[in-house]
C-alpha cells in the first residue's frame, strides 16, 4: 500500500521562546478514491500534524487514485482564524529556474517519490515497499548485545522509580487524549522523549505485511527526534538489521545493542559512513533499544540515543554501567509497548463492539456489555415469539436480467434489504440474519414484549410502504406469525448464530409464499390477526380480512389465512368488509356457485377474490368431495 510520509520540523524562534525545536515523522496509509481532510487539529481531520503551528487546524483535502495524490486547499479561512498561519501549498518543479523551482500553489498532484509542503512540513509519497533510506549503523558493528524478555525485565528493580513514575503519570491524559492510532503513538513517544532525557529519538517501526524473509524493509511509521542535529544529513534511521531480530524472533524480547564508531572495528576495516566517523570524533557511542509488540502487528518502539565516551574506550566495569543504567530505559519501553498493545487492543474491541451494536435494537445493547448475560441470553429457549419473514421474489430472474451491470443491481437489492432490515431493528426487533434475498426478523427475546405482535405488525406495513415499486410488482412479499419457538445462539459450534427453530417459523415462510398466489402484500396467522383486532379493535390504522383455510407445506392441518393492510390504503372498503367475510364464509362452507356469484359481482378486481376463483374453476365451481374447506392456493398463472 503507497503511504504518505510527514516529516515536520520545529524550529526555535525569538518570539516563540517557549518551543522546543525538533523534529517529528509520520507514515500515513493512502487509499485509492478515499478523501482525506488533513490540518493540525485531528478532533477536526483524518491526519493530524499537530506540532506544525503553521497549519491551520483544518487546512487541505487529499485524495489517492492509485497513481496520484491530488492536493486541494480548503476554501477560505473560516472567521475563527483572524490570525491564519501561513497555510501554503508549496511544490518543487526542477525544469525551472533556481529561483522558481518552489512554486505556491492551491492545487497539485503528486506522485511517489514526489513532496508538496506546507508550513514546516514535508509531504512525500512513498510507493509500496519504500521504507525510506538505509540506517548508517547497519554497515558497522554492535561491540555489545542485551536481550531480555518482558518476564526478566519485570524482575528487574528500578534503581530511580521516581524516573519511571514521572512517566507513567503522564499516561492516563495521554491515552485519553489519543482519538486514534496515530494519536496513540504521538502521545506515548512524548511519554518515551519526557521520561528518557538520554534518548535523542523515538519512533514506532513495522516490518510491511508483505515483507518476505529477508528483505529488511522497515518503515518508521511514527517519530520524535528531539534534536536532528544528532544525526546528521541523513537524520534519524532506525537500524533495519536490529528491528527484523527483535521483530521476527519467536521469542519476544527487548534488544539493547551498542554500536563501534572507531573506523577500525567497521566491516571492511574502514568508516562506512561519516555519520559513524564524526561520532567517534565527538567521543560518543550511539545506542539503540528496540521492544518488539507481542500481539503479532510486527510493529516495535524503536529508541535511539548516545553515550559519552568511545565504547572501546570503556573499562568492563564502566561498559557494565551503561548497560545496566539503559536496562532501566529497556524495563521503561516495555512498560510503554504494553500499554499501547492494551489500549490498541481496547480500541480495536470498542470498534467491533459499535459495530455489533448496530445490529441488535437498543433494547438489546445492555447485555452486549454484560458477558455473563450475553452467555446466558444466548442459550437457546422456548418463548414467545412473533416472527416476519419478507422475500424479495425472483432475485435469479432480476439478476440474470442485469447481468450487464450485476453491481449495480446487487446495490438496489441491497437497499431493499437495509430498508427491511432497518425497519424491523427500529421497531425493537432482531434481525436474525439475511437468508439469500430475504430477511428474517422476530420479537419477544431477549425478553417478551406486550407490544410484540403489533410493532411487528407496524414493521411489515413500513416495509411494504418503503418498497412499494417492488410489493406493487408482485416481487416483494411478507408472512407475519406467532408461537412458541426456541430463540438464541443455534448451530455448530463456531457456525452458531441467533436464529429460530419451531413449526411458527416455517408457517412464516410458507404464509410469505402464498402472497403471490393470493395478490396481497402481507399474510399473517389467525393469531396474529386476533392480536391486531384487540391492539386496534375498530380499525383505525391496523385491519385484516381472512382469506380462507390454507394448506401450508409441511403443516398436516390446514391453518387460517389473514390479508393485513393499512386502514388508509384499505384493499376492501369499511362498507365492503362483512360482504367479503360472507364470500369467505361461503366459499369455506362449499357452497360455491353464491361465493362465485359474490366475489365476481361485488370484487371483480380483488386479486385475492380472483385467488379464490380459480379454486374454484378447478372443478367448475363444484365442490370435491372430500372438501373440508381449506385448499392450496394456486398462482395467477394456474401452476
């Protein structure tokens, strides 16, 4: 993945005496088509530069389409800046002259290798596997090597606690302040630099995902270098060499390495780099700790500084000393990667857990915090349970037919089913799943509800309202019901899901098929439809009508059949009710040439009447005999 690396340095000022000069670095991931807001405030952008005072708080639009970064600046400074920073997009073009080369811009575009700036930062676009240069002590020696694990660390006293509790008294406004990862790494290496004066440098290194065993890319994807002067033109460089070891062990441990600057203990017998030789030159000794993170991220805190003195040049006693007063940096570092490991874990859990929230109503959200409950909730039971089942009818033809542009066709499926489904978790209800192109949902667990049968009622009557261009075209169909069937956490071990077993559940699915057979939108049970008479006894909002006795697939009796429909969209009008009733009445008795002469004369563009004539038009509108009043409804089409 290309990456966007942000380099900021602080200089000091005469009229800003209270900044500390340094230096601070970022790698940023890029996303194809993805808009990013950056600045210097992150409570109001995607990526932060907060160090950078000369960026407004919300300053630039950036965008990646794979080849590209495009740079906009942000409109007008808004009125809250009467002061704006100096906020200019600056980039370099080589085919001019000198003096001209750095052009002022409100709009570029950018390609890997390439930087724009603004303010005292430098943004560059790193392509996929660039890590940014090599580390000048990989091509010396390490005189001195400590390993130690997190275990033997903690066995470790401190010999200054007031060193390591000045540090962890700043942790708690430090995480808290944090609002994602980048912030979190900010805010703890200001941790590492305050609680670590010998350290001239911190910085968080990952080893790239796709990184094969021995190629030593590294990207230093966080940094804050208290002085670049330590490091000359280069500037600060991890060793690559030492982040794979500590990395890539299977046993996690933090290193501690020292490295020769004398150019005679170099590899080939001289300097491999001035940085190394003018080092030796001012009598120090670079040193390095690098504590990898142990949940498997492949990233390590990385902390860089110097002794005074050459290593060489040290007694036992004295080299003995410094690696005994940096263990105390080690047993420090591994404190901080500990807590970042926590906190990151925390916020990764709070992410799912916002996401699994959205999938169960409201009610429900208490047990998610509760895993005792939860457990318990899950366990599969018998209750009450009324159930909707909605189908988008003829998905396969649909698709077929847009098969030119399945995407597209796939998003308006989608729609239709985020309507459904966002119609029934709004009502307190839980969406047991998606079942193809149809939706399953149900009321009465966790905990019954008195108002179970009617919010579902009102669930089904907003989705036929919502996908009126698809229940208008016969496509779309509803089967409401209600029992006793076992709720919670069903299936095969790792396969289990909320769902529902029981004879209700499959009436629901079966009631939903005959809505295209009868015409209508929804069908529910007689026990729904006797609920809905004592929720609404005059028919306000919520009516029904029977359509007769069916017989469902599946079911060895036959079982009562109800249309639902809203009272301001009536599919029989309040004078025509006790007629259509009658014609029912008459047609479940046999006797069929006066319910024949009833549903033609007094509904002749009833669909569901016309259900029930070609019942009847089997046999010529005489009774079999065998008849006992229920039948299987047959399709428009006969079949």
């Amino acid at each position: 993945m290309a990456e966007l690396e942000a380099i900021t340095d602080v200089r000091t000022a005469k009229d800003k005496s209270g900044i500390m000069s340094g230096q601070y670095g970022r790698r940023l991931p890029l996303v194809s088509g993805k808009l990013v807001r950056i600045g210097r405030d992150e409570t109001k952008v995607d990526w932060a530069v907060p160090e950078d005072d000369q960026i407004s708080r919300f300053y630039a639009f950036l965008q990646w389409d794979g080849s590209k970064l495009t740079v906009e600046r942000r409109g007008s400074i808004p009125p809250d800046y009467p002061e704006p920073p100096p906020n200019r997009i600056i980039v370099l073009n080589p085919d001019l002259a000198a003096k001209e080369k750095h052009l002022e811009v409100t709009k570029c575009a950018v390609g890997p290798g390439e930087s724009f700036w603004i303010g005292q930062t430098q943004f560059t676009v790193r392509e996929d596997g660039d890590s940014g240069q090599d580390s000048p002590v990989d091509a010396t020696v390490a005189p001195r090597q400590e390993e130690r694990t997190r275990a033997q660390l903690e066995e470790i006293p401190f010999t200054n606690p007031a060193v390591a509790l000045k540090a962890m008294e700043q942790l708690p406004s430090m995480i808290k302040a944090a609002a994602n990862e980048q912030g979190l790494f900010r805010q703890m290496l200001r941790v590492v630099m305050d609680a670590l004066p010998r350290a001239d440098a911190a910085g968080i290194v990952r080893i790239p995902p796709d990184c094969p065993p021995g190629d030593l890319r590294l990207a230093l994807v966080e940094s804050n270098v208290r002085s670049p002067i330590h490091f000359g033109p280069m500037g600060f460089a991890p060793s690559r060499k030492l982040a794979h070891r500590a990395i890539q062990e299977a046993r996690k441990r933090s290193h501690l390495h020292f490295w020769s600057t004398d150019p005679r203990g170099t590899e080939g017998g001289a300097a491999a780099d001035m940085t190394l030789a003018v080092m030796h030159q001012q009598n120090v000794t670079p040193w390095a700790i690098c504590t990898p993170f142990q949940d498997g991220s492949r990233y390590a805190l990385y902390i860089a500084g110097r002794v005074n003195g050459l290593w060489a040049a040290l007694d036992k006693p004295g080299q003995d000393r410094v690696v005994a007063d940096l263990t105390q940096y080690q047993k420090i570092a591994e404190i901080i990667v500990g807590l970042i490991e926590t906190t990151m874990r925390m916020a990764r859990l709070s992410r799912q857990n916002a996401v699994i929230r959205r999938a169960w109503p409201q009610g429900i959200w208490k047990y998610l915090d509760d895993p005792d409950r939860l457990e318990t909730m899950l366990r599969p039971q018998e209750k009450e349970i009324t159930i909707l089942f909605c189908d988008l009818r003829n998905y396969s033809l649909f698709a077929s037919q847009n098969a030119a542009q399945l995407l597209q066709a796939q998003k308006e499926v989608a729609v239709a089913l985020n309507t459904m489904s966002s119609a029934i978790t709004d009502r307190d209800g839980v969406v047991a799943g998606f079942r193809g192109d149809a939706v399953l949902g149900f009321w009465g667990w966790p905990d019954p509800h008195e108002r179970q049968v009617e919010m579902a009622v009102r669930a089904a009557l907003a989705i036929q309202g919502r996908l009126s261009d698809w229940s208008q075209t016969g496509r779309c169909g509803l089967g409401l019901t209600h029992g006793r069937a076992v709720a919670g956490r069903l299936g095969a071990h790792d396969l289990a899901v909320v769902d529902l077993y029981g004879p209700v559940v499959n009436l629901a699915f079966r009631l939903e098929a005959m809505t295209k057979a009868f015409g209508v939108g929804i069908i529910v049970s007689q026990e729904v439809a006797d609920r809905v008479a004592r929720a609404d006894p005059n028919g306000v909002e919520l009516r029904t009508r029977k359509l007769g006795r069916v017989r469902a697939k599946g079911f060895p009796d036959p079982v009562p059949a109800n249309e639902l429909y809203s009272a301001h969209l009536p599919s029989v009008r309040e004078w025509q009710q006790q007629d259509w009733a009658a014609a029912v009445d008459l047609f479940t008795e046999g006797r069929w040439a006066d319910a024949a002469d009833m549903l033609s004369q007094l509904f002749p563009e009833d669909p569901a009447a016309g259900c029930l004539l070609r019942v009847m038009d089997e046999t010529r509108r005489v009774p079999p005999k065998n008849w006992d009043g229920s039948f299987v409804p047959p399709s428009p089409s006969g079949g």
